[in-house]
C-alpha cells in the first residue's frame, strides 16, 4: 500500500488514520478575521490540515470570463450587485494574507496549505509558506506544464482527479515523475456541486489503488453530509478532503455543500473510528471475547434425568450455556457412551460420568 512521510513527520497512508483537510477555499470572503476564526474551529473540529485556494482575478480566469460575468453558480447567475470580476477580486487571497494564515496554523498547531493557480503562487506557498503539501485542483490536472513545475518544487503532490479520464491521470502522474517526484497522492474526485449519490464511484478509490500501488488513495468529497467520506475511510482513503464553512447560508460559493463545524467534527470521529474498525484481516479473538465466550457459547447437559447404566442417545442430550463444559462439538464423542453414575435433568456432563 502506499505511502507518503511529509516533512512534518506525518505519514499519510492507505488504510493508515485518514488525513482529514478542512478546505477553506474561498469560504472566508476574503476576510481575515472570518479565516482565523476558521482556522481555530477546524482545529477544535480535529481537522489535520487547512487548506486555502491562492489565486487573484489575473490567475484564476482570463477576460473572457469576466464580460461573459458567469457567476459560478446558479444561486448568484442573476445577481446586479456584484460583478464577477469583484466577488472573484473580493474573494482572493493576498500573498502577505497566506503568509500570515500558515504562521497563524503553526501557532494553532494544525497543517497548512493551498491550491495555488499560477507558478508564482506555487513558489510563494513552498519557499516562503514552507506548506508539507501542494495541493492540485481537479481543473489543473492537464496542465502539464504546472504539473511539471510543482514537480520540481520536489513536495509532496496531492491531485484531485476530478474531470479526468484515466488516460489523464496517467499522464499527469507521469509528469510528475518524469520530473523527479515521486511524492504523490491522488484524490478520487467528482467535481459536481453536490453530486447524486449514484456519480460518486467511491470505487473507483480501489481502481486507483490497483493502478498505482505505490501512491497512496484518498477521497476529496463534495457530497451533502458525513456518510460519504465515512464510507471512503472505509475503503481505506488515506485522506479525505472536506469544504469547511461556519455558516451554511454565508454569501459564497461553497459554503451550502461544506461541511459545518457540527457536521466536520462528526466527520473527523467518524472517519477514526471507522478506520480504527477497520483493524487486521487475520482473525483473532480478543481478550474481552475470550471472557463472554464460556458464558455464551453451550455446554452438553442432560436432556432428563438419567440413571447409572443408561447408553445415551441423542434423545438424553441437549446443549445450554455457559460453555464450561463438554463442547457440542464434542456430542458424537458421548452417544453411544455408558454412564457409570447418575446425571440430573439439567446438569452439565462431565468425563467422570462415563464409563
């Protein structure tokens, strides 16, 4: 199974304890404030990481986009009040802002990191914000050339397959490793704003893991709800990403499919516990199961009460707890056999009663 250490020393693993990202994106506004408190709360939640989006109104989107002023979904289409342009502008990032968000994690004590858009954001985010990580958005994963130059940052590389073909896929991780990196991580993604139930292939985590055996699998959700990503740590996700936001009803773009703290809390717990469930593939019996066994499995008692001399049938025998006694298995051993003495109705067999 795969593996990746990050320079932190934590190890994101295949069935290991999911790393649980509470993507922030966007959802702070643009307000600073609003992103620390965001960031305490993520931790409080026991989120592992937080993890921005780096862009400007230059890197995210060309001119076209803006006179079109398509906004990105249907409840701000029709909107007078705001432009595209200036919620994209409004919502950014600065490089000074970043910087103090990642000082502001290290205090807290939680991981940092972004999905940067442009090569300059990358280089801001490793040489300058020292993130463990760079994450790629799903829209970036033919963006060969970006591929290639976050590669050479020589970090660990977390790509959301969201969008893409596995031929794709394969040529990004290809890219990558072409370049000299072998840091990868790939996220199953569905990149649909939440998507039906029926489109998320959570299996297509194992179809991944069976590609790239040495990669380690995770599951970046947009799905309404806990149950989802739940359901990845089962299949062993070594991550699972999650959008975060404090109030579901905040003007923005994610904040109605993300996570509420309530609900990323819930997640986290989940997510370990489910893992932790998971436990070995060899079967064993725990201490606690070897205490309860003699008390619920069967012993062979008397079917009636029965004289010395008495050859047993299976008509003489009947099986009740506690198992302290001589086993059901153990009943063919007994038909057939003489008592040298007296059994009560109801009492338990013992070696001593038979000739």
């Amino acid at each position: 199974m795969g593996t990746i250490k990050l320079e932190n020393g934590k190890v994101i693993s295949d069935y290991g304890k999911p790393y649980i990202i509470a993507e922030l994106g966007s959802n702070h506004n643009g307000n600073m404030d609003l992103a620390k408190e965001m960031i305490h709360k993520a931790k409080e939640c026991g989120a592992d990481c937080v993890k921005f989006q780096s862009w400007t109104k230059d890197t995210i989107f060309s001119k076209k986009v803006y006179q079109d002023n398509y906004f990105l979904q249907d409840d701000y289409r029709n909107r007078t009040d705001y432009t595209l342009e200036e919620i994209v502008d409004e919502f950014s990032i600065s490089e000074d802002q970043l910087y103090q968000m990642a000082q502001i994690c290290k205090e807290v004590g939680i991981d940092f990191s972004s999905s940067p858009f442009s090569e300059r954001e990358v280089d801001h985010l490793v040489d300058t914000c020292h993130a463990p990580f760079v994450k790629i958005a799903s829209m970036d994963l033919n963006n060969y050339p970006f591929l290639e130059y976050v590669a050479k940052k020589n970090v660990p590389v977390v790509l959301a397959t969201g969008l893409s073909d596995l031929w794709e896929i394969a040529k990004a991780v290809k890219t990558i490793e072409d370049a000299g990196n072998h840091k990868i991580i790939q996220l199953h993604c569905i990149s649909v704003y939440p998507p039906k139930f029926a489109d998320i292939h959570l299996n297509n985590i194992l179809s991944l893991r069976m590609m790239y055996p040495d990669y380690p699998i995770g599951f970046s959700d947009h799905s309404l709800g806990v149950e989802i990503p739940s359901a990845a740590a089962a299949l062993g996700a070594c991550m699972i990403e999650k959008h975060f936001t404090l109030d579901k009803e905040m003007f923005g773009w994610d904040h109605k499919i993300s996570a509420d703290p309530q609900e990323l809390k819930a997640l986290v717990e989940a997510a370990h516990h489910v893992q932790e469930a998971l436990g070995s593939t060899k079967k064993t019996v725990n201490t606690d199961e070897m205490i309860k066994r003699d008390a619920f499995r069967r012993s062979i008692v008397a079917a009636r009460d029965l004289l010395a001399g008495t050859v047993l049938t299976r008509e003489d025998i009947d099986f009740k707890r506690p198992g302290t006694g001589i086993t059901p298995g153990e009943a063919e051993n007994l038909i057939g056999r003489t008592l040298k003495r007296d059994v009560a109705y109801d009492k338990m067999f013992e070696k001593e009663d038979l000739v």
